[in-house]
C-alpha cells in the first residue's frame, strides 16, 4: 500500500499517446483501442484520468505531433500535464496533481514503452505510488535496427519484470484493461 500519507484514491495516467509519438507504433490501433476503453472504464468508475503530453524541439507543443492519437478524447475536465522529460513527474506539475486528488495509487498507459512508460512507472514508485502498469495499453516502436529487441518482446519483458517489482510499503503491479478497475481486482 502507498507510502504517501493520507492518499488513498487511484488515478489513471495516460502518457504521450500522441500523433508523432504513436504513429509507427506496434499493435497501435489495438494498444489505442485498448486505452480508449480503460479510459473510459475509470470515468464509469469516478476514477480520475490524467493526461500526460510530451513535447520538445521535435514535436512542438499544440503542433499536429503533439495532439492526442486519433481515438482518444480528453475532457476539458481531466488534468493535461505537460512535459519535457522521460518521467512524467520531472519537471511538471504531476505530483500536485495527484495530491490535489488525495491520489497515492497509480494506473498506467501509453507510450513508449521503453522510455517514457518505464521512467514514469519507476518514478512514481520511488515517489511511493502503487504503480500497476496495464500490460495490453502500453506501446513503443521498434528499435531493433539499432540492437534493441522487437518491441512485442521490450513490452513483453517490462510487463514481465513490473509484476515482480518490490519495495517497503509500495505494490506493483500488472494488470490488463479487462481486469482493471472492475470490482473483482
């Protein structure tokens, strides 16, 4: 259970689903899918979403690269952070946010997964969130010419080794949009 004194809502995080971000993107259209569905399983359940949307010199803020991917819908209602680094907490106002809303439990999705989605579940989990990762709305690009592995197997082995993360009064967590936010998980 969090390490954040008092916090005891969950939140969903939705980082960098956008345009130039997911455009080449593995499973896209099934990972966007997927989010759009969570998304709107946790407005049903009064579960807060924020939107987290990354921008630097390559994708320019309010530019056509910068929007949200076609299929997802931000409400004028839910919180948009902006940032310019991998975590989503460095440098934004993320964690105002969420302790604004007592929020000491964290969903996760988006993209890409070996960048922005492992600094972001890492971050909060050393900020001391209860971080669950949705295993099947998370994405990346492949990055096997350069020597990565294929992005099913980078997502498979984040997805692996979340489930197995550990530390003092923290839980991680893996979960799939199924599973997430229904009254049996």
């Amino acid at each position: 259970m969090t390490t954040l004194y008092d916090r005891f809502a969950t939140a969903l995080i939705v980082v960098d689903v956008q345009v130039g971000v997911v455009a080449g993107a593995f499973n896209r259209d099934v990972v966007i899918g997927n989010i759009s569905t969570l998304v709107a399983k946790a407005r049903e359940a009064g579960v807060p979403v924020v939107w987290v949307q990354h921008s630097d010199e390559e994708m320019v803020k309010d530019g056509d690269a910068w929007q949200l991917a076609p299929g997802l819908e931000r409400r004028e209602s839910e919180p948009l952070v902006h940032k310019q680094y991998g975590d989503s907490f460095e440098g934004t106002d993320l964690e105002q946010v969420l302790a604004g809303a007592g929020v000491g439990a964290l969903v996760v999705a988006g993209a890409e997964t070996d960048a922005c989605i492992r600094s972001t579940i890492h971050g909060a989990f050393t900020r001391g969130y209860d971080v669950t990762l949705v295993g099947d709305a998370h994405t990346m690009n492949d990055r096997s010419a350069w020597g990565a592995p294929t992005a099913d197997l980078s997502i498979a082995n984040v997805n692996l080794y979340w489930q197995f993360q550990s530390a003092p009064g923290r839980t991680a967590a893996v979960s799939t949009v199924e599973d997430v936010f229904s009254k049996n998980s």
